[in-house]
C-alpha cells in the first residue's frame, strides 16, 4: 500500500520504519524535499522508501499518517492543499507545548482537541485520532508491553475507524481496541497525556499502557 | 477512627456508607447542620452515623473525605476554618463545569488542578488526591471489576500517601496503587476526566477502569 507518513521526528521515523519493514511503499514528508532526517532515513530504509515535501507524502499516500509535533501539525497540513480529500487520515500528533516547561501543557484542550481542528479545517479527510496515548515504540509492537492493553480510536466515519482498528491488530499486534465515538474524543485521549507525562515519571519508562477492563456485563 | 466527609451527593453517601460499615464513626458535612440529606443519612446509616456542616465534619474527623461536587469544594472547605491543619484530607473531588452542556469540561485544568488549588489554600493540610478516576461504587469496593486495576494516588506528604494506600488497600480493596508524586500530579488524574467521560459513553457503563502495565525492568 502507498503511506505517507508526515514527520521526521521519532514517531515519524518509527512509524515510517515499520511500514516499509511491513512491505508498503512509504513517502515520508518534511517541510522540505531536502530535509535532512527524511533524506537519511529514505536512503537507509530501502527501496520502498522516499521522502519529500509535506504536499508530496500527503499526495503519494493512499492512507497518510500525522506524526509532527502537535505545533507543526496544522502547518504541515495546510501545506497539503486537497490531498487529503477522502483519504484515511491517521492523526497521532498531541498538542503539547513545551514552551512553558516540563511537564508540558496542551495548547488545545478541554472544550476543543487538534483531531477535531484538523477534521474541521479538512471537512472531507476521513480523520481517525489513535496511538496518541502510547510511546512510539509501543505503537508498532504491542507486544512490548506483555498482557493486554488498549489503544483507542476516535472519528466520524464508521469505515475509516474499522480500517484503522485493522491497521492497529494486524500491522501493529493491538489486541485491545476501544472505538470511544466521533472525533470531539479527541479529548479524552489528548487529555490522558496529563497522566500519561506524570506515569512516566513515576514508572520511569515510557513503555508502559493502560487496560481498560470493566464489570462483565450484566 | 473518627472520620469526616464532605458532601451528600453519590460520593459522599457512598463513602461515608461505606466507613460506617467498617466500623468508623462518621460525621457527614453539609452546608447547614439541618441539610436534609445529610440528616437523612445520619438517620439510616446507624449509632456510629452523626451530620453537620462542613466545619462540624471537618472538626470532627481525624481524616476528612472531600466529596463535594467540584464547584463545591472551595466553598466547602473556606467555611472550615483552620479544622484541616494537620490533617490527611482525601481530596476526591473532580473540576466538573457542567454549565456549558454534556460532556462537561474542567473548569480548572492543563496548568492547574483542584487538589493544588486546595493544598495552596490549605498549606498545613496533608492534601492528597485520590479515587477521582472511578465510579464511587467502584471507589469502596474494588472487586466490582474483575483482576487488577489502578488508583492512583497524588501529593506532598509522603507519609499521608502512605496512610492513603492503606486505606485503599486495606478498607477498599485495591490492589494495584501507583503514587505519581506530588500534588501538582493531580493535573494528570482530574485530566483524565475528560477520557473517562468518553469511555462511560462508549462502554455503557461507570463499571470499569484502567489497569496500568508496563514492560518488565531490563
């Protein structure tokens, strides 16, 4: 499958890793064709790998993935003109904003979450916010953290969620999904990174997760 | 032990309840002495059951539950005086706003919390946050849901966390505590309100919670 994969950070380059290793054809976008890190890694990872501008990845992309920083995430988009239009949108970016220290805050939050600025500003991209709430090693492999655990999707289309909820099981070894509803659950799992920050601290390693068990229904 | 809990809603009904049953002698606090639900309660939950304002309640515990309604707590507790100096406080309270419609959204939040708000107010209180995270059925009895899953456990006095993990260990039943360090961790657990609304919407029932897992040390 054609993935562009927008980001050359950490969650970027893993997830970009992953997909190539998986056997897809990955475009990973930058904010320039010759950015440096998106350069590297397309020559390092083969020749299912290339690497452009933001407007490229999100082009070549059948189902794209949003890894910036949560403040490059509407930059980068806009960037992308309407090359997004109906495709699957995987949003993982958080708002976190760093400038006020650690721990960081969120420049969106409570009333409002950057899934839903990003569905909102691209009304016919088909926005699926998920592995926002986990580590980006975590997000590939499942099964570094043993047992279950739960990543959470939240969109409008019923279709692009079910595809993604395949994308997370069968690519990713998620054995535990919760489909939380329309994309306004953004900021549930926006949110959670206030604890998510503070469980890193105290556990001290960013390879951990949650499972959401509840009563047997009854 | 001689106990106090603020509040005569669900939480409050729920907890003090429950202490009653453990043998406790409980004193429910209201806005007036004569509070209907309060003195109703007093009534029916037995001898070791008494009622009166805030400040009687506060007074009278040698720990105190706050159970009132986030909007409530600072009100609550201005009308205790210097009833709380010394004292644990088990600040169970969440900065629920519902004034703007459903999901409700946190009137303090990102760079703030309640419990930091009520440790600031009351510096010679061991405040500590807890229990905020579940359904109050769920917060005394633990087994409600099946296997292990996580409370979590916020502030400045290491000895009153300590004090606060036994109580829900020992009296609640919980297994599984993580204590994420000091108030301001508080951020983390009223934040995640905001995922906790979506996953009762989703999951159709209050019964549940999140068990935290993480890879084992290497």
């Amino acid at each position: 499958m054609k993935i562009g994969v927008l980001g050359t950070g950490m969650v970027g380059n893993t997830i970009a890793t992953k997909l190539v290793e998986l056997g897809h054809d990955v475009k990973m976008g930058a904010r320039s064709a010759d950015n440096e890190k998106a350069t590297n890694w397309a020559k390092e990872a083969g020749s299912n790998a290339s690497n452009g501008t933001f407007a490229d990845a999100a082009s070549f992309g059948e189902l794209v993935f949003v890894c910036t920083s949560g403040l490059g995430t509407m930059p980068a988009l806009e960037s992308t003109g309407t090359a997004l239009d109906g495709k699957v949108v995987i949003d993982i970016s958080n708002p976190l904003d760093f400038s006020k220290g650690m721990p960081p805050t969120l420049f969106v939050s409570n009333d409002d979450s950057l899934g839903e600025q990003v569905q909102r500003r691209f009304p016919n991209a088909k926005v699926v916010k998920s592995l926002n709430t986990i580590n980006c090693n975590l997000m590939v492999d499942a099964s570094r953290v043993p047992g279950e655990h739960t990543v959470f999707v939240s969109g409008n289309d019923a279709q692009a969620k079910k595809q993604v909820e395949s994308i997370l099981r069968e690519w990713f070894g998620h054995k535990h999904i919760v489909d939380l509803g329309d994309i306004s659950t953004a900021r549930g799992t926006e949110s959670y990174l206030h604890l998510w920050l503070r469980l890193w601290g105290a556990l001290g390693t960013p390879d951990f997760n949650v499972h959401v068990v509840r009563a047997p229904a009854t």
